[in-house]
C-alpha cells in the first residue's frame, strides 16, 4: 500500500506546473524571450487576450513615443496571467 501511495505521490509531482515565467522589461531581447515563454504558459483563449496587451500599450498613453519601451516598463515582472487580468480590467473599464 505504501508504494501505491509514493508512486501516487511521485506521479502527481511529475505533473505539477512550472512556476509562472515572469516577463524581463530590461532589454527589448529579453522582453520578447520572456513574454513569449510566458505567453505559452497561457490557455489558447487567453493567448489573444495576452498579444492585445502587448500590442497595444502604446494606446493607452497617447504622447508615448516609445510603446516597446513602456511595454517593457509596463509588464515587466509581471507573469502572463497578470497581463492578461490588467488588461481584462483595462477593457472593462473602457466599456462603462
């Protein structure tokens, strides 16, 4: 019984998640590395979602003149999940 349970216990480690990737803002190199590896850590209904608030950031504030660099500024450090919820709010914002 008790090799049932370890090999229980073993299985269900194997199928943890990695750890959420964490987006690096500080370099336009890194950026893109980390926002893609974070990006398919995604579901495929969220992964849309995602590239919107990538591309789009630059909107938010209309006399940037730099939208790579305030994305870069704006997400980093943050996991996908987080750019994903931010813009979630920032859309439903926008509808009221």
């Amino acid at each position: 019984m008790r090799a049932v349970a370890a090999a229980a216990a073993l299985l269900l480690a194997s199928c943890a998640s990695e750890p959420p990737v964490e987006i690096d803002g500080s370099s336009q190199q890194a950026f893109e590395r980390t926002s893609a590896e974070a990006r398919r850590q995604l579901p495929d209904a969220d992964r849309l979602l995602f590239d919107r608030a990538i591309r789009t950031i630059g909107g938010r504030r209309h006399s940037e003149r730099d939208p790579a660099a305030l994305a870069r500024i704006t997400f980093d450090r943050m996991t996908a999940a987080e750019v994903v919820a931010d813009q979630r709010a920032h859309e439903q914002q926008g509808r009221q």
